[in-house]
C-alpha cells in the first residue's frame, strides 16, 4: 500500500450570467394504471417507449410519480422514517425500513425484447433482511447492501432482481471484522472494497479481490463515509480529514488542506476523472449547512477546495452530476448552480424555488435534487411540492403538488 500527501490549492468559483427559467406548472393528479401484480410484461399495460418514475418518501408513505408529466400514479402508506435508493435494474427502488432493504416495484421497465410497460406501483413482500440497514451502492452489474448492526454485506446481480416475484435473488454475503455504520462497493473486476470501523469509530477500508483475500488495506481514514467510483474504476472514500482513493492496487490518501476538513459523500461520473466531494473545514458548526465543495482528481490524486458564492450553500442532499459530467448543486438560494469540475467555474444558474433553511438534523424535511438524464428533479418541502427542470434550458418543465413534505427522493429509470 502506497501512502502519498499532497499540497492543496484553494480557490473560489467564478459565477456565470443568471439564466431566467419560465415554469410550466402542471398540478398533480391521481392517473389510474393497470391493476397487476407486476411480476412479468404479459402482467403489464404496453407503452411506446421506456418510463422513468420519481419515487419520494414523506412522512407516512410514498409517492410514486410519473417522471415526465410528475403526475401522481401512487401513494403508498408506510409509516417511520424509511429512506429511498434505486436498485440500479431500472423498476425497483428499495426502501429502508425497520426490517431491511424492501422492494418496492416503481410499475416501469423494458423486458429483455425491448418492450415497454407499466404497471400500478407497488411495495412488494420482497425484503433483504438487514439489522439497520444502510447504504445500497449500485456499480457495474453489481448492487450492494450494508447492514449497519452487523457489519453484514450482501452482494447480488442487480438485474436478477427483474425476475425475482417469490424470492430474493441469490447473494453473496462477505462479513465485516466488525459492525458499524459503512458501505461496500464492488468493481468489475470482482475486487470488493469495503469500511473497516466499529460502533464507535470508524478508520478505513480493506480491499478484497475476487476470492475474498485481502489484498489491501488503510486507516487513514477517520471517519469514513460515502463512496464513489469514478472513470476507470478508481474509487473514492471520504474522511475527516481528507479523502483515500483506490487505483488498481493502491490505496492513495489525500490529505484535507485544513486540519478538519471532512468529506462525508462523494458524487461521481463513470466518464469523468473528477470525483466531486462534500467538504465541512468547521468542525463546531451547526446544522448541515456546507458552504465549500471538493474536487478530487483521481489521476494526479489531488484535491481543490472550491469555496461557492456568498449566500450559496447546500446540504449532502442537493449535489449530483449532470449529462455532461458537471456538477448540478441545489444551493440553499433555491438555485441550480451548475458547475465545470474541470475549472471550477459556475456555467450555469438557475433559479427553481425560492431560498430556504439548513436542517439542523440531517433526517429534517429539506429540498432535494437527483439527475436523470437531461433532467433535475428538485423537491421543495415549503410548498410540497417536486419540479422537473431542463439542464440545457432551465426551463421547468412539470411541478407535482403534493399533500405532504417529500423528504428523500430516487428516480427509477424504466429501462
């Protein structure tokens, strides 16, 4: 294991012209689909072309939207505090509940023929158990569950899931020396990457090849939290105090410019050499509201601080990467603000929502972003509501008002 250190430059982002976005409200309305169990295409209703869907938890349920138009196609009762990730097949997203990672069926794919069809949503019997679960990575052909109470780690191909109506797809379980709060992710190669940690602290990670032997390992990474693979496979975890980076064998620390200098979730391209972290270089701060951005170069296996304009600030929820490898950030302004991760420039801004407040607790209702193609989907928790927004144009092209506060959001891709 190779450990290198590097000298960091911090600089500010230049901010672009504003661009006016027109919004084109749509309101919400309960659209009847075909009553299926969704289990195969013969169960479904066919269609001229695959159908994305907008999954959002709210505090008692789920809604499921149509991705395009945002109108409402379910609402599924569910109480607690569950939280949202796609599965990465393109129909299910899972939900974490109380008893593990639950299989909800968004009633959108493509079969193997290439046919399209929808059905009625659903949150299926279908659960992959897990004592606190915790993160989903999807990567490659692989998706994989942390059990946060154990230290469990279950592997299966994410397709199999598509076929799975009665049982689970088979997996593979690997266990971690101890039980803490982590994340896995496989690369193609069949080499697992995986937190080293307790319930207390948490170091580094350990590098397992394809027959499970380790054949790497660092803790250097206080902290640990979030993952990412960028172009190449090179992936990155954060800590902190910086950030480690894996690259066909060696795990590579990049040290944080300042003394505390946090990254907790990392945002990745598989196109893209730069990898985009969250950064917090205030220890004692209050709240989730992070004012600086890190860009990690996974070739040179260096990093920059990118601090973003006054008043602009964002939380781990409002960051992700858009079609052209940008990164798309929801600022706290109630502005898309997108980003060149190769010189830090704001190229494009557009305003969405009207300003609002960081959470103090991280679970708190707050506005939320994913990207799906050409497409940002923001959530506004001041007015219930979700907007789908152009990223070439910024233009609003459907808004969803809803009976509650969305609080996490997943878009399942229908293909």
């Amino acid at each position: 294991m190779n450990t290198l250190k590097h000298p960091r430059q911090r600089r500010s982002v230049a901010v672009a012209s504003v661009l006016a976005a027109s919004a084109l409200l749509l309101t919400a309305c309960s659209t009847p689909a075909a009553s299926t169990d969704g289990a195969d295409a013969a169960s479904g209703t066919s269609i001229d072309a695959a159908q994305s869907r907008v999954t959002l938890t709210y505090d008692g349920g789920i809604y499921v939207l149509d991705g395009t138009s945002l109108e409402l196609e379910s609402d599924i009762p569910l109480e607690g505090f569950n939280r949202l990730n796609p599965s990465g097949d393109g129909r299910h997203a899972l939900v974490t509940t109380a008893e593990g990672f639950q299989v909800l069926d968004a009633g959108t794919w493509t079969d193997d023929a290439g046919d399209h069809y929808t059905a009625e949503p659903a949150l299926t019997d279908l659960v992959f158990e897990a004592d606190t679960a915790g993160h989903v990575v999807r990567h490659g052909e692989k998706t994989v569950l942390f059990a946060d109470g154990t230290g469990d780690i279950s592997i299966y191909n994410t397709d199999d899931l598509l076929t799975a109506t009665d049982e689970l797809p088979q997996m593979e379980l690997v266990k971690s020396e101890e039980a803490h709060h982590g994340v896995a992710i496989e690369l193609e190669d069949g080499t697992l990457l995986s937190t080293l940690g307790t319930p207390d602290a948490r170091t580094g990670i350990r590098v397992l090849d394809a027959d499970r032997a380790e054949i790497a390992r660092s803790e250097e990474c206080p902290s640990v939290h979030g993952e990412g693979a960028a172009a190449n496979e090179v992936a990155v975890f954060g800590c902190s105090d910086g950030v480690l980076v894996y690259d066909a064998g060696t795990i590579t620390k990049i040290e944080a410019e300042d003394e505390y200098g946090r990254t907790g979730n990392v945002y990745v391209s598989e196109t893209s050499t730069i990898a985009v972290g969250d950064y917090n270089s205030d220890p004692d701060a209050e709240g989730y509201d992070l004012t600086e951005l890190l860009l990690i170069d996974t070739v040179a296996k260096t990093s920059t601080v990118l601090d973003l304009p006054e008043g602009v600030g964002y939380t781990w929820r409002d960051v992700a990467r858009g079609p052209n490898d940008e990164a798309v950030l929801l600022g706290n302004d109630g502005q898309l603000h997108l980003i060149d991760v190769t010189t830090g420039d704001i190229t494009a801004t557009y305003p969405v929502i009207e300003a609002w407040e960081p959470p103090i607790e991280w679970q708190d209702a707050h506005p939320a972003l994913t990207v799906l193609g050409d497409t940002a989907y923001v959530t506004d928790t001041a007015t219930n509501s979700v907007h789908a927004v152009d990223l070439a144009t910024g233009e609003i092209t459907a808004t969803a008002e809803l009976d509650a506060a969305p609080i996490e959001i997943a878009v399942v891709t229908g293909d």
